[in-house]
C-alpha cells in the first residue's frame, strides 16, 4: 500500500524550440543538463503523393542554478539527424554516444574549463560512426557494454576495451566494440556481432556482463557477453535467454538491471501496459511484483540503493514480520501520465539472508503531473559527489528533478521530499 504520495508543483519551467528526446544530467559537470531533440517534418515533394520526412534534432546544454532551480542556456548544437538516445560512457564519463536517425552514432565530450570564479562546460564532437549499411534504418536505442567482456577462444588477446551496443527499426541489436580507445579521433576499427530487439541495456557487473532487450512482441532476451564469438567479419548469434514474451501485456520499452544471484539477474521493467514490474529473468522467469502507474513505463533511472542499515528509519512505514533488506528509488518517465518516484524495496523472513527468497514491494511516492504531452526523459541533479559542484545539501533539496514533455516542449524542474 503506497503511502501519502506527493503531487510536487514545478519550481521552474522552460519551452525548448524542439522536442525533446532525452535529457541527463553530464557525470563530469553535475550542474549542467545536457538534452537532445527530435524533430520530424514533412516535406512535400514534386510528383510524389506522400511527402518526404525530414528527421532534425539538437543538442542542447543548459546550466542549473541550484538556488533558484533555473535553467540557463549554454550550448545549443544543431544535427541533421535527429536523436533518438545518449548514453554517457561508464568508462569515461565525460564521453557521450548519440544514437541518430541516420544509422550513426556519434561521439561528444563534455569540455570543462574551471577559472577562479565558476565552472563551465562544452559540447565537443570527436567522431562519428556508420552503424548500418541502410541508411534508412533509424538508430533507436544504445547502451555502452559492461567491462569484463572479450573475444571467445582469445584468452591471448588483450580485452575489449570499449564499445556500445545499438537497437535499429528494422528489429536487429548490434554489438561494436574495439580494443582501442573508442573516444578519441581516430577510426578506430570496430567489430560487430548482430542480435535482436530494443530496448536495451547492460548490467555493469564485470563478473557476468549482459546485454538485454525487448521488443514490441512483449519479449526480453539477454545475452552474455563475457565471450563474444566474433571475428573480424559479422557474425550472427542467438540470445542465450528468451522468456517468449509470457510475462507482459504490452511491448517493453525500458530494462534497469539491479542485481545479480547464482539464480538470475533482478530486473525491473517498464512496459506500454503502463505496468513496471520486478523481474526475475532466468530460466525461468517470473513477475516478483508490479504496479499500474498510469502511463507507458518508457525510461526508468536508478536514483538510490539503500541497505537494511540505511533503511531501518524508513521500516516503519511498512506492517510486516518481514526485514527490510534492500530499496530502490526510482524515477520513471510514464508517458502521457508525467513522471514519477518509486520505492522498489525487498523484504526477507528474520533470521533469512538469502536474495530472491523474500517479498518485494512498490510504493508511490510522488507524480509530477504538470506535463502536457508525452514524458519520454527525465533525470534527477546528483550534486558534487567529488566536490566540484555546487553547494547544496540533501535537506535543501532531497530529490531534485527535471521532466519533459515531447509534443509541448516542456522541461519542468520540481523536488520531492523522500
């Protein structure tokens, strides 16, 4: 049972000249707000019935005053492309991927420059990459593959170093990765392994690296990728793991992997039966809980992970026999019902230290509902972990939001007190 949930109002809100797709906030620069646009024109085209499509975008660089809650312009890069996804690089966070609308991903670096009085930051392109031989196939989603991945039967050959991983419209995931540094200038040669489905994501445990997906037909599969069977030349093989769409109503259309066991890996997923649900995807598998939350579950952005020696305060809120181990808070971007904040929590029997054989629960915390249109990207502001943000303290602002809307161009900055 949820408890009282919060309704937040916006402290701030700004209209973008595009759609936006995706918003984060940069790892390297924390208070500033990188967002990408999609823009989709027809074109009206001499001799033909049907007008031709025109897909343009932007990326956008914004700069949080943590007092006011403003948002102020720094950067505005606009692309012939439009921009479906960005990921920042887990191994360097200052590095992006764009996956865009011509089958290309290209690669920025957030540039910082500290001077006596403030930090301020850059887009900078490096380089861009031709992903499908069909142009005309969109880019769609991309996730950066875990560490701890290599070439099978290449125990000789160093790691992979880097790569990413990239859902098209045609149904096919593929694999790139290079042995060099992925992020500088050069070309450096990738290799690729072909799949299938989006959305997708990683998990970045190094001791069992796997890529999932989804798909339109209800389906998650997942592959691991401490082996990658490849050479040189494109390969094809099949996911390891497939639970043949049994266990949701609706496509799925987001995958936040939490945690890891010798029986499977704990997922949530979100789906357009606007149901997000926790998922033991393994041989298996099988729905932990669930919960309606009024609106296709499109993003879902892991903002905390408390232990049971963080989260004794917060167990009472909850008349059970059962501990409170482990929670998650959430922020999910629910399409045309606004945004959210969840607690994900998992309980166990006293006395019962196993993973996987207790209870989980989801609990409303807070709904933005300001939005017009469809909420496809939100993030939350994480502060100066490492002293080079701004100052702000957890009591000032506990959680710290920004949403978005696509068709009204809304990006709204609102907090809850959790």
């Amino acid at each position: 049972m949820d408890i009282s949930v919060q309704t937040p109002s916006s402290l701030f809100t700004l209209f973008l000249d595009q759609p936006p797709s995706c918003l984060e906030f940069c790892p390297t620069a924390p208070d500033h707000l990188l967002i990408s646009t999609y823009l989709l024109n027809e074109v009206p085209e001499e001799g033909s019935p049907a007008p031709t499509q025109v897909r343009t975008g932007s990326l956008q660089l914004f700069k949080l005053d943590t007092h006011s809650c403003q948002l102020s312009p720094v950067q505005s890069l606009p692309l012939d492309s439009a921009v479906f996804d960005f990921q920042f690089s887990p191994r360097d966070p200052s590095l992006f991927a764009v996956a865009l609308s011509k089958s290309v991903v290209s690669l920025y670096r957030i540039e910082i420059s500290n001077d006596e009085l403030n930090l301020s930051a850059r887009i900078v392109f490096v380089r861009s990459i031709n992903i499908h031989e069909d142009a005309a196939q969109l880019a769609l989603c991309l996730a950066w593959i875990p560490t701890g991945s290599r070439q099978q039967n290449k125990e000789d050959t160093p790691d992979i170093k880097d790569g990413f991983a990239v859902s098209f419209s045609d149904g096919r995931v593929s694999v790139f990765y290079t042995k060099s540094d992925i992020g500088t200038h050069d070309d450096a040669k990738l290799s690729e392994i072909q799949l299938g489905g989006f959305p997708i994501e990683s998990t970045g445990d190094e001791q069992l690296p796997v890529l999932f997906a989804g798909n339109d037909m209800h389906h998650i599969r997942g592959a691991t990728l401490t082996e990658m069977d490849c050479t040189d030349d494109v390969s094809s093989r099949s996911w390891q793991l497939d639970d043949r769409g049994r266990h949701h109503d609706a496509g799925v259309t987001a995958i936040l992997p939490l945690f890891a066991d010798e029986t499977g890996i704990i997922i949530l997923t979100g789906s357009y039966d606007e149901n997000i649900r926790v998922y033991h995807f393994k041989g298996r598998a099988e729905v932990l809980a669930s919960k309606n939350l009024g609106g296709g579950v499109w993003r879902l952005r892991l903002i905390q992970i408390e232990d049971s020696q963080a989260t004794d305060i917060r167990s009472r809120h909850y008349q059970s026999d059962l501990d409170l181990r482990r929670s998650y808070l959430i922020l999910a971007s629910c399409m045309h019902g606004g945004a959210r904040l969840l607690r994900v929590s998992y309980f166990a029997s006293r006395g019962n230290s196993q993973d996987g054989e207790g209870k989980w629960e989801i609990n409303l915390l807070a709904e933005f509902k300001e939005h017009q249109s469809m909420n496809y990207a939100s993030d939350f502001y994480r502060g100066g972990q490492k002293g080079d943000g701004p100052e702000n303290s957890a009591e000032e602002c506990p959680v710290l939001c920004v949403t978005s809307s696509f068709y009204d161009k809304r990006v709204c900055v609102w907090k809850a007190n959790i």
